[in-house]
C-alpha cells in the first residue's frame, strides 16, 4: 500500500487537501495531510522558537507513526518542500519518492524565503520579525494577497474564500532559518508536478537542463520525473482529480524523463536529441566575415561604406557557466549571417542575464554592445535596429521609452512582454507595455508564436492591447503553429516564411532592400 504524506503551502494546514485526499483514499491508497506546528486547528500552536526545524519534526514525527510496511510518498507544494525534504534526508531508507508539487529544488543552507518571488512578502517579512515584543509572525494574506505565493489561475471563487478564512499567519522562522540537508535526500527518485499557469512547464525545464547549469544536472537521473498540470499554483483546489491521478501515476514511477533534451543522446549525432536551442537553424547559410569583440560578435556583409546594423539581444536566463554561449548558438549565428547577406552588419551580445535579479545589468551590457557597434566605421550610426527574443523581450523597455533619433525599429520574437508570475521579482523599469506609450513613431515588428506557453502568450496580448490604445506602430508576424524558440523546433515552411517577413521588415526600416 502506498501511503501519500501532503505538506502544503505557506499559512495554510492539512485541510486544503480535503478533496485530493479522498481521491486518493478512493484509489486504495492512504493520505496523511499535514497540519504543520502553528498552521491551523488541530495543530500545536506556534511560539516566537517556531522554524523550520518545528516543521521538519513535525513531519519525521507523522513519517515514524507510519511504520516500516507501506511505501511513502512525501509530497510538498511550495513552502512544504523545505520540511519534506529535511525529513526524507534524515529517513531516506523510509522515503519512496519525493514529490515537488510546483516547488522549487533548494539546497542545503537555502531558507524557504529565497524561492518566494514577489519582494512585497520579503517586506511584510522584515517587519514581522523587525522589532521589539513582536510576535514573529507574518500576517495570512487578505483576498488580493494569495497571488503573491503564485497564480490563482483555476481556483474558484468559494475555494479562494475558504482559503483566506482558513489561512493562518506563519511563523517568520520558518521562512528565514536556512535547510540544512546532507545529501541523502537527492538520492530519494523525485518528481516535479508542474503547475503550466504559475510559470512553469516541462519545456522550461528541458531548456534550463539544456544550458548545462551543473545544479540542474540530478534532473536527467532516471529516477526523476515530470507532469504538467493546466493551471495556477493551487491545483488542489483547482484540480483536484487530475492532481490526485497525478499522484498515483508518480508512486507508480511514471511520468515524462529528461534524458534525451538534456543531451544524453547529443554525442551519437541525433539532431532530436539536442537541446533545442542547439539544434539547427531553419535556413542553411554560408558562412560570412565575423568578428569578436568582448562580448560582442559582428556578421559583416560584402559592402563598401558604412551599413545599417541590427543588434539581437537573447532571452535567458543563461546560467554563467553555459557553454556554447548565445552568440555561439545555431538561431543566432543563423541570424546574423542571414541579416549580413542582406547587407547589414548584424551583432550578437552575450549579456549577462544570469538570473531574474540581472535586468539592470543585462540592459548595461546592451546599452555598451550598442556603442560598441555604433562607434564601428563600417556601421551607419544614424540607422540602427534592436531586435530582441524570448524574455530578452523585458530588455526592450528602456528603448521604447525613451526611443533615440537613431534607433529606426525594434523587433521582438516570442517575446515576453511582462514579468511572468513566480519567474521571481523584476524591476519595474522592465515593463514594455508601458514603455511603449511613449515610443511615438517607432516602429516595432512583432513575431508571434502559435503555440506559445499561454502565460507568455498573455503577455504579447496585453502588449498588443497597450499598443492599440495609444496607437504604437506594431506590426505582427504570426507563425500560427510555431513554437516558442521555433527557428530551430519547427524548420517549416511557415517559420522560414515568418523569419524572412520579419527580416524584410526591420531591414525595410533601415533603407535597406527587403528579401
């Protein structure tokens, strides 16, 4: 018999399980919903000691009363996975698998409080636990205030009323003492259970392990596996069956495994079996004139005399230590030659956007590569485009607020036009929504995936609708069944029409001849 222990989310108890739970019990299998010390009825209350370690007890203590019978599935969802996984660490041998049900993947010495994304809890935080005689508690959030621990995309009306009577103010210890793990737990198969509307699905993943990020190496293990669920950050509410179900299916061992799109395979030469953003781009080119210049690459075309210039700017975030890095990769050395053979000098920026908290400097990094190819003799310093991909699209704010005489369009393909919820806290300078309404003439040439992650997609529209309110000259390109990244996933007919649209159009902006 499998039995299923459910650690749930900050200021919240084992009654928000209720309906997974009976489905579960339905199936045969047994269900512990935990009330956590402090985090409801039923449960022991929280004094000014109360931490993580509180919680890690309190699920040891619910794990040993099981006995050494039935298989044990831990499952935490969100803030629930630090104490889950501080339990499976000191009782591996008793842990058939771990659950991380739209939860992060801390480390030892994280606390809970570094994988919380909107800076406005880190604020009500500090003073919960800021001054003399208080009581270390950070107040349970009021109906406008769930949205801060992730997407409420899916949750009914009512069930968001329960939610917020039934919350409870958490303990600030146990967001702030850091987890302390020894090793044991990563040896425990896992599963990620990953909520699509929070932010967050298996091709993000794919790509993230793609780039090479050594912390994300444990994922490509045979025993780790994903699912994807339709909907906000509270699936038991939201979801409940399809939750339940996937449940089950992961204490079966099921699931979607990473191998191949980590690159397991790359070395036998499938072009499949590459992580997608090396994988080929969509036009076979010859190779043409480039330059390296710090982190700036120039594709240089067959021309006397100074040429329009085109500057892409990639998404991310790209951990540090990647390699290839972007101006090496397939789409955008395709890129830049396919612009050069149209006459312009086209550059490459390997920025560094590392991480959520890089905006200011990656837009630093753009704002000298722009410089860089302005000051170059062989560029028309008066007639210059940026083109911008995927969450690069965020970088596009600065100049559209402020757009420059000598800036003649912006182009943007499968952006990311607004900051996507539980992606982490970004400035507000990156807006580009809002830039926009100060953009005048400016021309911005849009490229739109088909079948973009729906988060994503919400945010072209609401760029889009931005635009027609203060009448922005936006062009958009579709690529109806074009994927997110499709240069090199889709090399169709329809992509290779959409690329060499958009191309003509920036290029058309520049005085230059369109394809």
């Amino acid at each position: 018999m499998t039995v299923f222990i459910l650690v749930s989310e900050a200021h919240t108890g084992g009654w928000i399980w209720h309906e997974v739970a009976a489905r579960l019990r339905e199936s045969g299998a047994r269900a512990h919903p935990v009330t956590l010390t402090g985090m409801g009825r039923g449960a022991e209350a929280a004094g000014p000691e109360t931490d993580l370690e509180t919680h890690v007890r309190d699920v040891l203590g619910l794990l040993d009363a099981v006995g050494e019978g039935p298989e044990v599935v831990l499952v935490g969802h969100g803030y629930g996975i630090h104490p889950v996984l501080g339990a499976a660490d000191r009782r591996p041998e008793r842990v058939a698998r771990v659950v991380h049900l739209d939860a992060g993947m801390p480390g030892d010495g994280d606390p809970a409080l570094a994988l919380v994304p909107d800076p406005a809890v880190h604020e009500r935080l500090r003073h919960a636990a800021g001054g003399p005689g208080d009581d270390g508690l950070l107040p349970a959030p009021g109906p406008d205030g769930w949205q801060r621990w992730g997407s409420l995309d899916g949750v009914p009306e009512e069930a968001l009323a329960r939610l917020t009577r039934l919350a409870a103010p958490q303990p600030a210890g146990t967001l702030t003492q850091p987890l302390r793990l020894s090793g044991a737990a990563a040896k425990v198969p896992a599963t990620g259970v990953l909520c699509t509307a929070n932010g967050s699905d298996i091709a993000r993943v794919e790509a993230l392990v793609g780039f090479g990020d050594p912390r994300l190496r444990a994922l490509v293990d045979p025993q780790v596996t994903f699912f994807e669920l339709a909907t906000g950050h509270w699936p038991m509410l939201s979801v409940p069956g399809e939750l339940a179900d996937a449940l089950l299916r992961a204490a079966a061992g099921e699931g979607h495994r990473l191998g191949g799109a980590a690159g397991a395979g790359a070395e036998a030469g499938g072009t499949a079996e590459l992580p997608p953003h090396l994988r080929p781009f969509l036009m076979d080119l010859p190779e043409r004139p480039r330059e390296r210049h710090g982190r700036v690459d120039l594709h240089l075309p067959d021309a006397d005399g100074p040429r329009p210039a085109v500057v892409l700017v990639h998404g991310g975030p790209v951990p540090a230590g990647a390699r290839p890095t972007p101006r090496d990769w397939p789409s955008f050395v395709g890129y830049g030659r396919y612009l050069a053979g149209l006459g312009a000098v086209c550059a490459t920026v390997d920025h560094r956007l590392h991480g959520m908290a890089d905006f200011a400097r990656a837009a630093g990094d753009i704002a000298e590569a722009v410089d860089l190819v302005r000051a170059d003799p062989r560029v028309d310093g008066d007639r210059v485009a940026l083109w911008f991909f995927s969450i690069g699209g965020l970088l596009a704010a600065d100049w559209l607020a402020a757009p420059p005489a000598w800036l003649r369009c912006v182009a943007a393909s499968y952006p990311v036009l607004a900051p996507v919820p539980n992606w982490g806290a970004v400035d507000v300078r990156f807006r580009p929504a809002t830039a926009l309404r100060t953009a005048g003439p400016l021309p911005v040439v849009l490229t739109r995936a088909g079948r973009e992650a729906p988060d994503i997609a919400a945010t072209v529209a609401g760029f889009l609708s931005a635009a027609e309110e203060c009448g922005a000259r936006v062009e958009v390109v579709d690529v109806p069944h074009g994927r997110h990244g499709f240069e090199t996933l889709d090399p169709t007919p329809e992509s290779r029409a959409a690329v060499t649209r958009a191309a003509g159009s920036v290029l058309r902006h520049l005085g230059l001849p369109t394809p």
